[in-house]
C-alpha cells in the first residue's frame, strides 16, 4: 500500500442520552471503502441506537459524522436527505412498506426520491430482486414472504439506491434458524463484491470468516476493537471471546 | 291508486330533487374527506398548537347537531356581514362535519401505523412529506376506508338537512308536494326509496373499492 | 356585542326548559331502541330463517333512510294510518328509538357474536334451555361489551333529536330558532344551542363511562 486510504466514513464522539439513560457515551469509528466492520455485543449496548444515530433516524445529541470528509449538517434537511440516499439501512424487523409489493417496495424510493421514471424504476428494481434471488416473488406483498425473502426484499431495496456504505441492524434476529442462511449468503456476496458495511449481528461463525474488524460494544461504548482473529480466539482473553463463547454455548450455529 | 299522481308530478319533482342532493353530496364527499385527510394528519403529527386547533375543531363538529352548523352558516353568519346562499351554506356545512368525521378515522388509522415504516422511508432518503405521501397516506387510507365509507353513507342521508336551510333538494321537492296534496305517505314512502337506492349502491361501490384496494395481510386498523 | 349577550341571557330559561325536552326524547329513544335492539339482535344471531330475514329487512330500511324522512313519513303518513294520534314529542321518541334501534342491533349483536362459543354450550351443559342461557349468561357479557358502541349510538341520537323540531317539538333547536327569529340574534343563539348539545353529549359519555367502569369484571376486557 503506498498511501493510507482516507476513510469513506467516519463517526466522531456520538453521544446519546435516551429517557435519562446514556445509550451511548462518546462512540467513535472509522470505516474504509470495501470494509466489513462487525459491532457485537450483548443487547442494550447501544448496538441499534450508535447504527440509526449513523444517518440521524436518532438524531445524536452530540457527536460529527462525515461522509468521503465532507461533514454532515443534518439541520440541512436537504443534505441530510442527499446523505441517507447514500447509505443504505437494513432494520431487525425489515420494515417492508405493507402496502406495497416486492417490486414497488424497491421502486418506491427510486422514483419519489431519485425522480427516476416509471420504467426505469422498474428495470432497476426487477434486477436488484433478482440479484438477491427473488425474481419470481415480485409481485408478492410483505405479508406473502417468508421472513428471510422479507428481508433480502429490504436488502434489495437498499441496493437499489446505490449506496456508499450499508448499515446492517441485526438483519437476522428476527428470523427463523432456518432462514437465516439464505440473507447471510446475500450479504456474504455483498461483503465479497466490495460493500462497505457495518453489521450488527450475533452471528459469530460469519463475523470471524468475513468481518475485516470486530468492535465489541458494551454500555454505550467500544471497548475493544480488532481483528477477528485477534479478539475471536481463545488465547485472546478478550471479552469479545468471552461473549461469544457464551453464546455459542446457548446455541450452536452452523455457518 | 292514481299512477299520474306519480308519473306527471311527484317523479319529476324528485327527479329533479335527486339531481340536487346529487351536486350536495359529490362535492362535499370528495373535499371532506380531503379535509379529513389534512385535519386527520394535522392532529397526528401537527406541531402542539396546531394538533389542539385541529382536535378543537374535530370536537366542536362531532360533538353539536349537523342542524345548528348549518343554521349558524344560514342564519348566523349575516349577523357578521357573511351572507351565503343556501346551496354553498349547505355544501360547506357539510364538509365542515364530514371532514371532522372523517378525521377521527385518518387519525386512527394513521396511529395504528408501526415506526418502522417512518424510519425505512427516511433511511433511503425521503423528506418527511414524502414519507406522508408515499408511505403513510396510502396505508392509512386502506385501514381508514370502512369508516370513511360509513360517514359517505351518513353524508347521503344528511344531505336530507339542506332542505332545512331552504335548499330545496330531493326530501324539499317530496315534502312541498306532501304538504300541497296531504300524500305524506306515499310521497316519503318514495323518497324512502329513493335515499335507500342512493344508499345501498354507494356501500356496493364502497365495498368493491374496499376489495379493489385489498393488500394480502393488510387488514382494518 | 351586548345587546348578544343579553339576549342569550334572556333566553337561557327558556332553552334550559328546552334542554330537558331533548333529554326526554334522548332517553326515551335510547331506551325503546334498546329493549327493540337487544330482541331484534337475539333475533338475529339465534332466529330462524323468517326473523333473520326480517331483521335484516328492518335494518337495512332504517339504516337507509334519513332520519328527517322517517319523522316525516310516521308522523304525518303511517301513524295517522294506523289510527294513533301522537303528539310531536311522541311521535319523535318512537321514530329515533326504531331508528336507533336499527343500529344498537347491529352493537349488540357484533358483541353477542364475538363471545367464546363455549359459553353457550357450558350453559346447556348445565341444563339450562337456550332463553335462559342467553338472558342470563350472553346478555349480561355482551352488554357489557356493547357500553362504548352504545355511549357512541347516544351522542348520535342526541344530535339527531335536532331534528325532531321539524315536527314542532319544542325542543332547544325550535326554542332557540324562536328566539333568534324573533330577536335577530342568530349567531349567538346557534352558538347557545350548539353548547347546550355539547353539555349534554359529555355529560351522557361520562355517566357512560361511569357506568362503563362500575360494571367492569376483572381481567374481561376487549
């Protein structure tokens, strides 16, 4: 490498005191293009707060964020709209439109918001569908999809808008064991086509083969943050390693 | 029983009635429930001091008789210097009442409306209005639809009230021609009839665009 | 501005007076739409073919047609028919209580219809004939279940009674066009009756509500 690589996003000092209690306590993060960063950590860390405070959905109290070093003013509405264009968000519980169908439901955004038209929304949603293998569900509603085509829907619709970074909100908590492998392997291709990502997640056979870091959350801040092979190995003492022994002792999962 | 009775004067008159109560009752449907629509909205997600204005305004409609509204436009307003005839005193009347209706059914069904679809639609970027237009309207409109639909029906018999404030519409025509003839009650017989056609085809048009706009899994709020 | 005001005074005893005549013809109605309510509902759920029909019929008729026809249509035309000579008051009381009974039908039997099956069949299981299981175990649930459809079908039919001053009732909506036609004073007037019927909507609610509460059973809610 000749040069260090400036870095696509980065996050400075994110506070955020919710109903009296401090979620998170000056959270900071760098993140570089083509990048998978894991946040792990028990619930209540403040995982889903620092990921929506990412593109103000919880407008932090304190705190900079910057995109490819242009800073983010999101008292500019405008800005702020133009930067969440940029980055895509994929929720726990999918949050499809109910009353759209697969395929509006990724259109939807592409014509309201990059005024593309009717066709060509169209096109490019058809495409993204069949980029996360539902090519033949797009005319189903949210409530004709299994939980894992639910949320590959989302992931689809996120994609379509070509975003710089995604953020990845425990996309497979709410699913079934046995769906969780089919979104995993959607963001496994993601991952290795090149998307810059952070993922919340407590899939640690998946954190350990493809995250580039770990950062291990707890009570509203990072208190370790690594290599997978550094903190995700039995001789690392970590508390990372510690968690995640303790959940996979809870049980145990495949990928 | 004289059929020319009905043939050569009550039919025409309240044909003629009918075609009024007809331009009462598709005006004031359609932009009370727009308004509805905005009050509905306002009182859900207005700033505090609009949200107390509209929700006022929803309780001083529902809560006084559709009469007094109409008399206070009538009869009440020149005693400010506003003078309306009887059709537009009726029209605004009774969009006035409906849209407050109408409100109540928005507002809930725009409550039952789960967060996440807010947070999904500005996580790609749309500005809050469109966020209401896109995502929110629509659903809350399908949830709202069989309210909205059972205030069209009472829309259509309370367009009976015009006539009160001398808007002569299909219950005036009938009843000028009871009062002449002493025929009260073959001649509301008719008009029973009349209003029960009016009324059994706007559910049937109701119920269809209720199973037009049917979504999978999308059901009343 | 004044003279507005003293003209409301004047006319607030009279209104008053007024007042309790929309209340009589509120609670009358209320009260005949009721017991007709709750048979026709029975009627409805647990009838044969021939009283489904009719009920239905019944219904769909007064649910049809405004409420202004049908005081015109019994007061003028199908009482006189029948040989009763009915005083305005009266005669608004029955059309408002059959109209209101129309709809508390319909309450009643959407809350007769949403208890557990098994409430009728542990009735006859006890040995209980099927009049009795419905007045003492169905009714006394579904009741309670109808109070807020049936504090929502008062606040109607309180609006509705408005209406019975086409009739010549003197209620607060003839007493208070009286006195607005004779004074001029339109606009304050309205506004008077307009206050009065909202009184007397929240004041009805609440006592609903009361009454909503006092007869609650524990852990039995909708």
């Amino acid at each position: 490498m000749t040069k260090p690589k400036k870095p696509i996003l980065r996050v400075e000092n994110i506070c955020k005191i919710l109903g009296g209690k401090e979620i998170l306590k000056s959270v900071s993060l760098s993140l570089n293009k083509g990048e998978l960063k894991v946040l792990i950590g028990p619930s209540g860390a403040g995982k889903s707060t620092l990921l929506q405070c990412i593109n103000f959905l919880i407008p932090p109290d304190k705190g900079r964020v910057w995109l490819e070093e242009t800073e983010i003013q999101n008292r500019k509405k405008r800005d702020l709209y133009a930067f969440r264009q940029q980055v895509g968000m994929i929720f726990q519980d999918f949050n499809l439109f109910d009353h759209l169908n697969a395929l509006e439901n990724v259109a939807i955004a592409l014509r309201k918001v990059k005024k593309m038209s009717r066709q060509a929304a169209r096109d490019h949603a058809v495409a993204e569908l069949e980029r996360v293998g539902l090519g033949d569900k797009i005319t189903l509603y949210p409530a004709e999809l299994s939980g894992g085509q639910k949320q590959r829907v989302s992931i689809a619709r996120a994609l379509a808008m070509e975003p710089k970074i995604m953020l990845l909100d425990e996309p497979t908590s709410a699913l079934d064991p046995e769906l969780i492998g089919e979104v995993l392997s959607v963001i496994r291709d993601l991952a290795q086509g090149g998307m810059t990502m952070i993922l919340a997640t407590h899939q640690i056979g998946f954190t350990r083969s493809l995250a580039d870091e770990v950062l291990f959350m707890e009570n509203g801040r990072i208190i370790e943050q690594g290599s997978p092979k550094d903190l995700l190995s039995p001789d690392a003492c970590s508390r990372s390693w510690d968690f995640c022994s303790r959940l996979n002792e809870l049980h145990e999962e495949g990928v | 029983m004289d059929t020319i009775f009905f043939t050569d004067q009550l039919i025409p008159a309240l044909n003629r009635g009918l075609v009024m109560s007809i331009k009462l009752i598709i005006p004031s449907g359609l932009i009370g429930l727009m308004l509805g629509i905005v009050i509905g909205t306002l009182r859900t997600f207005g700033h505090s001091a609009v949200r107390k204005a509209a929700n006022g305004y929803a309780t001083l409609f529902r809560g006084t008789p559709l009469v007094v509204q109409l008399f206070l436009l009538y009869f009440g307003l020149p005693n400010l210097g506003i003078y309306l005839d009887a059709y537009t005193a009726a029209v605004v009347g009774f969009i006035l009442c409906s849209g407050a209706y109408h409100s109540e059914y928005i507002r809930g069904s725009l409550l039952s409306i789960k967060k996440g679809q807010f947070l999904a639609a500005q996580s790609m970027g749309f500005s809050t209005f469109k966020t209401m237009c896109s995502i929110i309207v629509p659903q809350a409109v399908r949830r709202a639809l069989p309210g909205c639909g059972n205030e069209i029906i009472y829309l259509i018999k309370y367009s009976s009230l015009a006539y009160i404030i001398t808007c002569i519409e299909l219950t005036g025509e009938g009843k000028m021609i009871a009062t002449r003839t002493f025929r009260y009650t073959e001649v509301f017989m008719v008009i029973g009839f009349y209003y029960l056609v009016l009324v059994t085809m706007a559910s049937f048009v109701l119920q269809k665009l209720e199973v037009r706009l049917k979504i999978p899994g999308f059901g009343k709020a | 501005m004044l003279d507005a005001l003293t003209a409301i005074f004047e006319a607030l005893p009279y209104l008053l007076k007024g007042a309790i005549a929309t209340s009589g013809i509120v609670i009358g109605a209320m009260g005949l739409g009721l017991v007709m309510g709750v048979h026709m509902a029975v009627g409805q759920v647990y009838g044969n073919r021939a009283v489904r029909w009719f009920v239905g019929l019944y219904v769909w008729f007064f649910r049809g047609v405004p409420v202004l026809v049908l005081l015109f249509l019994f007061y003028f035309g199908l009482f006189a028919i029948v040989g009763l000579n009915l005083s305005a008051f009266t005669a608004s009381i029955l059309v408002l209580g059959m109209t209101t009974a129309a709809y508390q039908s319909q309450i009643f039997r959407g809350a007769i219809l949403s208890l557990p099956k098994g409430q009728l069949q542990a009735a006859r299981a006890l040995g209980m004939s099927d009049i009795k299981a419905i007045i003492s175990i169905i009714l006394p649930q579904a009741l309670r279940f109808s109070i807020p459809g049936w504090s929502n079908e008062y606040s109607i039919i309180l609006k509705d009674s408005a209406l019975a001053f086409v009739l010549g009732t003197s209620e607060i909506m003839a007493r208070s066009h009286f006195v607005a036609s004779r004074t001029y004073h339109h606009l304050p007037l309205y506004i008077t009756a307009g206050c009065l019927y909202f009184l007397l909507t929240w004041i009805g609610v609440r006592a609903l509500l009361k009454l909503e509460a006092k007869v609650r059973i524990p852990g039995y809610s909708q």
